[in-house]
DNA sequence: AAGTCGGGGCA
DNA sequence: TGCCCAGACTT
C-alpha cells in the first residue's frame, strides 16, 4: 500500500512528543516507568479496552477502579458469578460488551493465560480488530495497529481524505500499519490515541500543539476540522411503551431481561415491548390498579425511547418476578433507573 | 455492507 | 438536537 513520503518520520516525531506529553491513565505504564523495566498487565490492559469501547475516559475510569479492586487478576473474575458483572457494569452501557467479558475471561483462565498475537487475540469473545492491535501492542509489544476513533481522525487529516468513509477507514489502517515502528509499537498506538484526543480534537484542534503539524494535509488547506467527512445519518427515529412498578409492601418487582437484544442479560422492570411503529400492547405483569405517574424519555444509539411510567400496589398473588426491598435496588440499566427514581420518589 | 447495541458530555 | 467517545457482533 503506498503512503506519502513524507509520513516517514511520524512515529520519530510522535513518539519524542509523547514522552513529553503522555496522559497519565490507570491502566497505563509511562515511558519513564517503561524506562525502568515495568510493563503493562495485560489483564488490566484488556479490561481498561472493553470498558474504554466507545466510553469516554472520565466515564469509564470508575468503572475500571471498581473492577480491578474487587477482581485483581483474570482468574479472580473469571470466578465470578455473572449477575454481579452485569450489576458491576450497569450504567456503562453496551451490555453485549460485559457479557463476553465474563466469556473472555474464562477463555482465558482455560488456556491459561492472554495470548499475545493480534490473530489469537481476536478469536476471544469481545476482542475485535482495534482491540487485538491494542493489547497487542501495548501489553506484548507486538507490531501491531490500534485504530479507534482518534486515529481514524488523525489520519483523515493528516491525508485530507475526501472519499467514501466506509472506504477511505481501510486506507487509514492500511497507513497505520505501515507505519508502526519495530521498537516502541505499544507507545506508538499510545500516543496516536492521546494526540487525537488531546491535540486533534474534533471540532477545535490545537494544531500549533501539534507535532506533525508540518504533514497535515488538511492543516495545509486549512480547515482541519472539516475532516473526517462522513455519511449524514438518517433520521431520528422514536418509540413508545409502558414500564410498570408493581410494589407491594417495601418490594418491588424486577425481572432478568434475556441475554440477546437490547440491554440483555440485565436487571429490568417489566415493561411492554416497544414496537418501530405504532403503540404497544398492554402487558402489566398483574391485574391491578394501575396510575401513570409521568413518562420517562431516554436516548438510545438509534432510537428515542418514551416510556409511560405506571404505578400499581399488588393486593392478591404475586406474579413471578426478582421481588427486591425497594431499599436494595442496583444494578438498572439507566432508562430503567430514570422509571424508579420517578415512581419511588415522594410517592 | 448495513443494523444493532448505551450512556454521558458538549457544541 | 447531533456528534463523539480506546468498537464488536449479527444478519
């Protein structure tokens, strides 16, 4: 794959600003430390890549200080039961994500330690091509390239790609690959990522800032941020249905959502699907009084959901259900927690 | 190749 | 509101 010229020098001149600027991250092993001998462990670097899949870092760093004190090693939690993960990783988001992780470690545990070839690495449950370079890479030192966002950006500069998005990505990761120097490769992916996110920001770069300032090719036409340039989205689409909080004395009713779909495998409140066209079915989990008492509205990837909140106080047998204290609740996925605070608040 | 899958922060 | 974030998996 021919790349330009003039990106040779890039991983000298990006690995001489990261030791100067690396971001001081949980998971990671400074160049001074690295300067020392210490290396990165490869179970804290896998954890800190699942949590971090599309998770901004502020939001996905308590998550990772939670998981490591309570399971310190890849055997630790591959013990673990699988409904404490699921509570542990509730607010974070992309469920499918906690589920091959339990996977993941097991695997793991079963061959008796994290393999170190990006190819292997991707056989595992959760590890897809960006993961695999990364922990590649940064915990056994492989040449390999991890491309997330940030160097997908980075490069659409650097090489002002005009194209079809979908097309120009498997350019940039072809460049990259070229690029990753033989000594350092861990560093390298690194510093790509913290110069994307600290540099070659999205909507303001700091490109006086900026290392390899000199090669960009949209520096060079000058509006850098117009770059990457990608296919509008299509429009929002929106859906309804009806959540029910069924109490009955301090407890409240909560169900096991099954593992496939939409927040799989989480702890829920029974609720009415909630159909692309048109309202639901009515499906309250027992024949009651019912009162709505609001609606809750919550932003998925690809649709907005608005669900009526619905109150009932159970007076004959109890339906089957995860009765909990109302006082014990953890572990709800976000929309499902905006229901209970609602019903359960002042009422 | 296109859809699915969460949640929070920010312009 | 729309976009972005250390993307992967399914169809």
């Amino acid at each position: 794959m021919a790349r330009p010229k003039d990106l040779d020098t890039l991983p000298d001149r990006l690995l001489a600003w990261y030791d100067r600027h690396a971001r001081d991250l949980p998971w990671r092993v400074s160049p001074a430390s690295r300067a020392d001998g210490n290396r990165p462990d490869p179970y804290r670097i896998w954890l800190s890549e699942i949590i971090l899949q599309q998770t901004t870092i502020p939001h996905g760093t308590p998550y990772f200080q939670a998981f490591t004190d309570r399971w310190p090693t890849v055997e630790a939690l591959a013990q673990s039961r699988d409904e404490d993960v699921m509570t542990a990783w509730a607010g974070l988001g992309y469920y499918a994500r906690a589920r091959n992780l339990l996977k993941c470690a097991r695997d793991v545990v079963a061959l008796g330690a994290f393999p170190e070839t990006e190819a292997e690495l991707q056989k595992l449950p959760g590890i897809g091509p960006y993961t695999a370079g990364a922990i590649a890479a940064i915990a056994f030192g492989q040449r390999a390239a991890a491309v997330d966002g940030n160097v997908d950006r980075v490069f659409a500069r650097l090489l002002a790609l005009k194209g079809d998005w979908a097309a120009e990505k498997k350019v940039i990761a072809a460049s990259v690959r070229a690029l990753v120097p033989e000594e350092r490769p861990g560093e390298f992916a690194e510093a790509l990522m913290d110069l994307g996110a600290t540099v070659c920001t999205p909507t303001r770069p700091n490109c006086p800032a900026c290392p390899v300032a000199d090669m960009c090719r949209a520096r060079a036409e000058g509006v850098p941020e117009r770059y990457p340039i990608k296919p509008a989205k299509g429009v929002a689409r929106v859906r309804q249905g009806v959540v029910y909080v069924l109490v009955e004395g301090d407890e409240i009713m909560l169900v096991r959502r099954p593992d496939k779909g939409l927040l799989g495998g989480m702890l829920a409140l029974p609720t009415t699907d909630w159909p692309k066209m048109g309202v639901p079915d009515a499906a309250p989990p027992a024949s009651a009084r019912w009162k709505t008492v609001g609606e809750v509205r919550h932003v998925f990837t690809h649709f907005t959901l608005t669900l009526t909140v619905q109150r009932g106080t159970l007076k004959g047998k109890r339906p089957d259900g995860l009765w909990t204290p109302i006082r014990d609740v953890e572990g709800l996925p976000t929309v499902f927690a905006k229901a209970f605070r609602l019903a359960t608040s002042g009422a």
